[in-house]
C-alpha cells in the first residue's frame, strides 16, 4: 500500500480460473456513515467464489467487472463511519462481505455492522476467517433439524457427506455438540481427521459402503446433511427412516427435481435445499463456539497475498481438506 492505494485482486470477466486474477493497486475504499473501513489479516475462500467466476449467477453477480471476490474476512477496524456504534478503530473482527460486492481479495475493505462480530483475543485471524458462509452453512443445517446445542437435546441417527471439506468439517463439530450420533463420508486420507473431529462412524466415499452410504449399523439415518457434490436422491432415499430429512447444501438439477416431487406429492421422505438466513447473532456464537475451544477451522492451506493463484487453483480442485486461507 502507498498513501491512498492497496493492493488487490480482481477479475474482469467471467470463467478461465486463476488465469484471469489480476494483481493491482486502487484506491482504499471509503466507508459511509454506516460502515467501517477494515485492514484485512486475512481471508479464506468458499466455493462459491469460483463459481461465481464461472457464472454461477450469471449475469447478477459481479454485478459489474473489475470484481474483488471474496466474502469471508477477518482484521482491524481503521475507521469508522458517523452512525457505526458497536465498533471503534482497533477493534479485531470477524465479517461477512455482501456477495454481491465481495471485496475480500484486497488490503483493505468496507463493512457493515450487521454481519460483523468482535474476534477475541486466542483466535488467529485465520481462524476466524474461516467461519462466516461455512460455518454459518453448517449451522443453519444443524437449526433445520431441530439440534440444540446446550446438551439437552435428545440427538438423532445423521450422515455428513462430504465430511472433510470446509462446511463439512464444521457441521460434525456441531452435530456433536447436539448430541448427535453422526456417520461421516470423507476420502480415505481424511478418515482420521474426520474421526478426531468426532464423527462415530466414517465412510471412504470410494467403496461400495460409502458409495452406498450404509453404516455399520444398517441402521436408517433420521437426517442426511449433504456437503457433497453429485450425491443423488436415489442415494438418500432408500437410507432415510420413514420420515426421514434431507438438508441439500450442495443441490443438482436431479435433487431440485426431487424437491419440486416431493412438495407436489407430499412425500414423508424429503429433501430440503438449504437457504442460509442467520446473521450476525448466528456468528457470533460460533465465535463463542472457537473461544470455548468446541468448534475450530480445520486449515487445508495457508497462502501468503502475493500466491493467491495458488489458494484460487487449490481451491478449485475441489479436495481442499478444510478451508483455503489466504494471509495479508
């Protein structure tokens, strides 16, 4: 950074991967009455970043070109607008940008108090950069179920797919604070971590057990939470109980059309997409959650700004271990 100017990293058009990210120097947004102006520590991807880029929500978002991906940050309050109450400058937080306009790739970047939660001393900026679109994905999926968290609540028979990766790895965490018994679907390098994170049984997706997700038990789960790209209904459906729930994070054009069935024919066996909604009192409990040392950002890699490409391509491979953290 020099004077008025950081440094950052946007696109100008959609798709070509990590080829079309451009290192540049603008100007250090300016934030109005109602926003705080942070120095980014550091920040940490999702996949809908990328895909996005790919257009995803073509031709919505980017809502215009040059775009600053990015939505998940954590760093220091450097200013703050007339009307922001909470925060004052040196304050270490934890945000959530809107996605429309992103933001995260850059030194700097504005943000709104509605999505913003002090980061206590004990947890790294990485960390807790992890936590906003994952973590709160997970959580969500968690509410949709009816888990408590506090240890009163009863637990049911659940399966994760796609255990290992960023909202996976925190939807165990969860679940097992809810006192669900929790079957897992991870890749065979993964098995281990996934079982440390507390899963009570875990399934290398590649075999016939994992492919068919059948536990040990061949007991029927009561929810399946599904992280995973490319599951279909066919898979879920003859796993759940009765009435049993699917929790769909990761939809595809065969479960939207189960969900469209079911809702027309009333099925006691259901798929749900998840639509995230919690916000800021949401992230701040998960926040609590890694203060108290019962949640924790499993960290696939850590990039330093000027590598970006890298935490772009790896991320992009699809089997990051956890989340892709990029450091100022």
């Amino acid at each position: 950074m020099a004077g008025n100017t950081m440094r950052a990293v946007q696109y100008k058009r959609y798709g070509r991967g990590s080829a079309s990210l451009e290192h540049v120097e603008i100007p250090i947004p300016k934030p109005k009455k109602d926003e705080m102006l942070i120095k980014i520590e550091a920040c940490s991807m999702n996949p809908a970043d990328w895909r996005i880029q790919n257009g995803l929500l073509r031709p919505f978002v980017p809502f215009k070109f040059p775009f600053i991906p990015v939505t998940d940050i954590s760093g220091e309050v450097t200013k703050t607008g007339s009307e922001v109450s909470e925060f004052k400058e040196g304050d270490k937080v934890v945000c959530k940008l809107h996605f429309l306009k992103g933001g995260g790739f850059a030194e700097f970047a504005v943000a709104s108090e509605k999505v913003t939660v002090l980061r206590p001393d004990g947890i790294s900026p990485a960390e807790a950069s992890g936590l906003p679109l994952a973590g709160l994905t997970a959580l969500q999926s968690l509410k949709d179920i009816g888990t408590k968290f506090d240890g009163t609540g009863k637990g049911a028979n659940i399966l994760i797919t796609g255990a290992s990766g960023g909202i996976g790895s925190y939807a165990v965490q969860l679940a097992k604070l809810g006192n669900h018994h929790v079957t897992a679907t991870c890749g065979a390098r993964n098995i281990d971590l996934v079982k440390a994170l507390g899963a009570d049984e875990v399934l290398d997706y590649k075999t016939p057990e994992g492919q068919s997700l059948k536990n040990s038990t061949g007991k029927k789960y009561d929810f399946i939470i599904n992280c995973a790209y490319g599951v279909s209904w066919s898979a879920f459906k003859p796993n759940l109980n009765d009435a049993g729930l699917v929790i769909d994070i990761s939809p595809n054009f065969t479960n939207m059309l189960a969900f469209i069935w079911g809702t027309l024919t009333f099925s006691k066996k259901k798929l749900k997409m998840l639509s995230l909604s919690l916000g800021k009192d949401d992230l701040r409990f998960l926040v609590e959650l890694m203060r108290e040392g019962k949640i924790k950002t499993v960290v696939d890699s850590k990039h330093p700004f000027e590598n970006v490409n890298d935490a772009w391509t790896k991320s992009m491979d699809g089997h990051a271990t956890g989340k892709v953290i990029v450091e100022m």
